[in-house]
C-alpha cells in the first residue's frame, strides 16, 4: 500500500522529552519504519519548524519524511497550530499530485482535520479519494476531564475532536480504555480498531551496557516535563520511601527543555526541585534532562524500578521501554497503563496521584530481589511476544485492509457551525 502519515506537530526526528515531544514522535517514526520493513511505501508529514530543514529527507528503513509549509518556519506550540492546518492540507495535496496515497493516517486531532481535509480535496478534484485512519494519542474529553482550566487546547477542539472520529474511515485506539472514550464521543463502534504502541526490542533489551549508581538503590521516572504526568508524585514517594526504610535511593528523571542551560530555565524542573527541596530530598533526585533514545537503555538496566504515575495516559511507551530492559514498573491503573502493566505479573498498579501507594510498591519490589526479578522476567516477555513495532505494523496493516475492503463511510458529518471562520470554505 502506498501510505501517507500527517503528524503535524511530532516529527520523527525530534529531540524527545520536551513539552510537545514524547511518545508520539516515536510511534510515527516507529509505525512507519516496520511498514516500510513489511513492504509498504510510507511518507511522513510533517510541518516544518524549522528553515534550514530539508525539503525532505529520509529515516529509518526507507522512509520518506516531508517537511511542509504551513505557518512560520518556527516552533509553534502545539495548541497553537490549528490555524495553520488548512495550509497544511494544501500543502500535501501539492505532494501527492495526481497519485495520492491509499491510506492517510493522520496523528493527533489536528493531524485529522488536516488529513480529511486533503482527502476531500482529492475527491473534488477527480482523484481517488484516500482512505482516512486516525490515531488520536490523546483525548481532549479525557485532558479537560483531568486538566480542567489549565487545559490550553484551542476551544474548538471540543466541536472539531468528534467530527474528525466520526468522520474518518477507521479511529484506531491505542488501548480498551479509548475505545470507551471513543464510543462516548459519538463514534461508531464499527469504526473503531485497536493498535497498541510498541517498543524497539533491538535497542530496549535486557542484557548491555548499564549507567553506575550513585546510591544503592535507584528508581527513575521517563518522559515530558509537563504536570499531568505525576513526576511531583514520585518526588512525594522518595520522600516517603524513607519512611520505609529505603533512604538511600536516588530518583532519576528524564525530560525537560533542551538546549544550552535548558533543563534550568524549564519551568516544571523548577518546580519538581523546589518539591523535592521542601521534602528535603533535593540531593537524591538528579534531573538529566533530555537523553537520546540510544542513552535511556543504559539508565534503565542501572534502576531498580521505574515508575510511570501520569494522571492519565493514552498508551505510555516508557513502561513498555522498561519492561523490555527487564525492570519492573510501578504504574498508574490509567488509560493504556491499565493494558500494558499487568500487576503483580509486570509489575504493580497504584491509584493515580497517590504518592504513598507509589512508595509502599516500590517499597515491595526494593525489599524482595525475586519477586523485582519475576517482575521484570515477565515484561520482557510479555512485550516480546505483544508489542514489538513489527507486530504493531502487521496489526495496523490488518486494519487498512479491513478498511480498504468495507468502504463503509458515508459523506462526512457536517463540520461544526461555529468552529470558526479559520475553517470557513473547508469541506462540508
């Protein structure tokens, strides 16, 4: 098949860990890597962000990666970029010419107003309308549910979110806890499929090279330096953990702003240390900043445990990462957690936001060598044998055949009246 992915704000070559770079970034990357290895042709696009970027370039085994005009050749907040998604349709539509692709995959709500939009401008123009997946990796319902007033997506998410669902083709959720969400925002359920994320099994494994401790025992917490993801919560629980017992334990964390002085100036990592100074646990927990993709295997095989305590989580790869280096996770019963961490068998749930739940687990797992080592036995089995990028890509490509071959969507559904002039003369 000949497949286009639109992920308009999470390039593939991104740096992770910083506010708008994280797991996205690398299921496209990931996703469109092990389908071209299945014998796919998959190009990636992108908005560029940046002016000396390429035209396009390639990644991985062969994929095309195109950087499209849309907006300022600057970093856009991703809640910000909404305007600048009609300039993006238009833009690939340029791309495909008269040959657009069977499958559009669009990532994130944005990425899905941006792909039906090119769809439609190849239907009116005569071609051969593409088929039209969308991952979501995230839920505006779910984020305002948990973010309240601090959530800064555009408001009119709320209206053009379940039009994109109930517009495209096939919704592909990551985990069973979306599809509810799914249903609930008025999709179908017969358009609905599920696709976990993966991880890289080559690189996360558990045997190579390991980071030296500071302390005798070591936890870590992965991923964007942003306050929904509960790293104040594991600050909480080293604090705690003392009071257990295990006062000698370092906690790693990983993310934040880039760049020269970056992990000083960003705001959350200033807020984490001033946590961690209150709880007097400043000199145990060392903010690393952004690591390459390549550096986080080490710093896991080196950790006891790693806790995953988001306040909600469409899928979560981190606990996926960790359980592939063999090391078990302590992790949030939320949204993908729920899927991918078995407790007990992978490693151990807690209620989110509950920092002295966090403690007494990881507290269970450092007093009790065989069951951290059952534990981490089990997740590198269970993310072998489930969610390797290969199996993701044959699971993914059973859904665009089951979509090319029911073409059961209809016209699309009206777009929301008052979603502003910005979609005025988009297609109805």
């Amino acid at each position: 098949m000949k497949i286009s992915m639109v992920s308009e704000h999470a390039s593939p070559l991104a740096a992770l860990g910083g506010v708008d770079a994280g797991g996205q970034n690398v299921h496209v990357a990931e996703l469109s890597s092990a389908l071209v290895r299945r014998g796919h042709d998959v190009t990636v696009f992108t908005r560029r962000d940046d002016p000396q970027l390429p035209a396009t370039t390639r990644f991985g085994p062969g994929v095309k990666l195109v950087h499209v005009d849309a907006g300022p050749a600057s970093h856009v907040p991703k809640d910000e970029m909404l305007p600048w998604m009609p300039e993006l349709a238009v833009g690939i539509v340029a791309q495909w010419g008269s040959n657009p692709p069977d499958i559009v995959h669009g990532h994130f709500w944005m990425s899905g107003v941006a792909s039906l939009n090119a769809a439609t401008q190849c239907e009116q123009a005569g071609l051969r309308r593409p088929l039209v997946a969308e991952t979501f990796h995230a839920l505006g319902t779910v984020k305002r549910r948990h973010q309240g007033d601090a959530d800064t997506s555009p408001r009119e998410r709320a209206e053009l979110e379940p039009w994109v669902g109930q517009s495209v083709d096939m919704a592909v959720a990551t985990c069973s806890d979306e599809v509810f969400e799914l249903k609930a925002m008025g999709v179908q359920a017969r358009s609905i499929a599920v696709a976990p994320c993966g991880v890289d099994t080559a690189l996360f494994t558990p045997h190579g090279p390991m980071e030296v401790r500071r302390r005798r025992y070591r936890i870590a917490t992965i991923g964007r330096l942003v306050p929904r993801k509960g790293v104040g919560t594991a600050v909480t629980a080293l604090a705690l953990l003392a009071e257990l017992g295990f006062a000698d334990v370092e906690l790693m964390v990983v993310g934040g702003v880039g760049g020269p002085g970056g992990i000083s100036k960003d705001p959350e990592a200033i807020r984490i240390m001033a946590l961690a100074n209150d709880l007097g646990v400043a000199d145990r927990v060392i903010m690393r900043g952004q690591l390459s993709r390549e550096q986080i295997p080490a710093l896991l095989r080196s950790v006891d445990a790693v806790v995953c305590t988001p306040w909600y989580e469409p899928f979560g790869i981190v606990p996926l990462e960790a359980m592939a280096c063999g090391r078990p996770v302590v992790a949030a019963a939320v949204g993908g957690l729920k899927d991918s961490v078995v407790h007990g068998l992978t490693g151990l749930h807690v209620r989110p936001r509950n920092p002295q739940e966090v403690a007494e687990a990881l507290a269970n797992v450092l007093r009790d060598p065989t069951l951290a080592r059952q534990l981490g036995e089990a997740g590198v089995h269970r993310v072998q044998s489930r969610y390797t990028w290969d199996n993701v890509a044959a699971a993914t490509e059973k859904i665009y055949s089951r979509m090319t071959l029911s073409r059961h969507r209809g016209p699309l559904q009206s777009k929301p009246a008052d979603a502003g002039t910005m979609m005025e003369g988009w297609a109805q």
